[in-house]
C-alpha cells in the first residue's frame, strides 16, 4: 500500500487513496498523514484528507494536530485543509494567530478557510479583526480568498472593512472595498469589484461615480447609434420589396 501511494502514476495513487478511504483501518493512519506531506497532485491530497476524515476523530485528530507544527509548508497546509474536512468545533483552539499570519501564502490561505468554518459565534469578531489587518497581501488569488474567508464571517467584518477602506495605502484600501462590494453583493465577481474599488481610491467617490455614469452614458449611447440608422434602412428594403411585388 505504501508503494502504490508513492507510485509514479498519479491516477495510480488516487486509486489507492480511494480504496484506503473506503475501507478505513487505523493502521493506515501514518501513512496518509505522512503522504498528505509530499503529495505533489492536488486531487490525490485530496483524497487523502478524505481518507484520513473516515478515521474515527479520536484517533486521527491528535496525528494531525502534530502536523500543524511541521517545518514542511505542505504538510501545515494539508494538515489545515484536513481539519475543515472533518470540521470538529473542538479544533478551533488549534488555529494560532501564527498561523493566520503565516509566511506562506497556502498555508495562510487554508488557515483563513479553516478558521471560519471553525470559529464560535461570538469570536467571529476577533478574527475579522485578526484577518482584516491582512487585506492588501499577496497576488490575485491570495486576496480572492481572504475576500471569501471574511465575507462567510458575515455582517460582523463590516466596521472592521470601514476602517481599512479609508486605509493611506490604496492597495489595502481597494480590497477593503471590493470586499464590501463582495459583502453586498455575493454574486459580484472579484475582479469587477476590485477594478471598481480602485477607482473609488484613485479618483475618490464622487468622481469615481461620475466617470461611471459617464462611460454607462457613452455605452448607451454607441448602442442605441445603430438602432437609429437601422430603422431608415428596413423602411428602404420594405419599400422595395413592396414595389417588386406590385410588379
């Protein structure tokens, strides 16, 4: 079994993961923990963590716990990403600031996930407060999923996005904006809401509004041109048709 895991055929190692997970028996326990570490294809880790998740809790949870002190970025990450599969409250107490804050972007990422899925209700607040100080970190994807982690938080990050909206430094600014936009309206993809929050930042509200109403107006406008020189166009062609008929 071990050598199927480490198998140079991914589709080899996600079979067996598979079957391990479908037949659970705590003697695989170290071997799941120890692959989910170096496990290079993203659906096989997957399929470990769900492995390790038909493990009875009792028994695989204090493995995992040691995993979140691994000097291996991935073996943190998977151990993280392992804990919102199984999604026991009891856990929340393991999720440090330290790794909140963590160097690595995934394992800040997975950190972020897992807290709000674990987090009680009434320190939801703290770790809006904990996560908030955050926005402006990383690439595209990095800023996308600290958007989604605070918008599941709910109407309880609002003042904390108020207070970095007015932020001096406009990259903090912008996603404390796009993630209110977020926050209004789920439904707004990221990139819209953040190309529109930048401009609220660089122009200010009013003007970022007017430049709005602007381009909406030259759009409308430019559509409607065609409609315009289209009706003189069928009339000419209805009246043609009508004088071949007559003939």
């Amino acid at each position: 079994m071990t050598n199927a895991l480490g198998a140079e055929d991914s589709s080899v190692r996600l079979q067996t993961a598979l079957a391990v997970g479908s037949n659970p028996d705590p003697v695989f326990l170290e071997m799941l923990v120890e692959r989910c570490a170096v496990e290079p294809d993203f659906f096989v880790r997957d399929m470990l963590s769900w492995a390790l998740t038909r493990l009875p809790p009792e028994i695989s949870l204090p493995r995992i716990r040691q995993e979140l002190d691994s000097g291996r970025t991935q073996a943190r990450s998977q151990a993280l990403h392992t804990l919102s599969k199984i999604g026991d409250k009891t856990t929340w107490a393991w999720i440090t600031r330290d790794m909140l804050r963590d160097a690595d972007d995934e394992v800040a990422r997975t950190a972020w996930r897992v807290a709000v899925v674990l987090v009680p209700e009434d320190e939801e607040k703290d770790l809006a407060d904990e996560l908030v100080p955050q926005l402006g970190r990383g690439d595209r994807d990095v800023q996308l999923s600290l958007s989604r982690a605070l918008v599941d938080l709910g109407d309880v990050i609002r003042p904390a996005l108020e207070r970095a909206a007015q932020s001096p430094n406009p990259a903090v600014a912008a996603h404390a904006r796009a993630t209110e936009l977020l926050r209004q309206n789920p439904e707004t993809g990221f990139d819209v809401a953040l190309d529109a929050a930048k401009r609220v930042v660089a122009l200010g509200p009013e003007r970022a509004a007017a430049a709005a109403a602007a381009s909406a107006g030259t759009e409308t406008s430019e559509t409607a041109e065609p409609a315009a020189t289209t009706e003189p166009m069928e009339a000419e062609k209805a009246a043609e048709a009508s004088e071949g008929a007559d003939c």
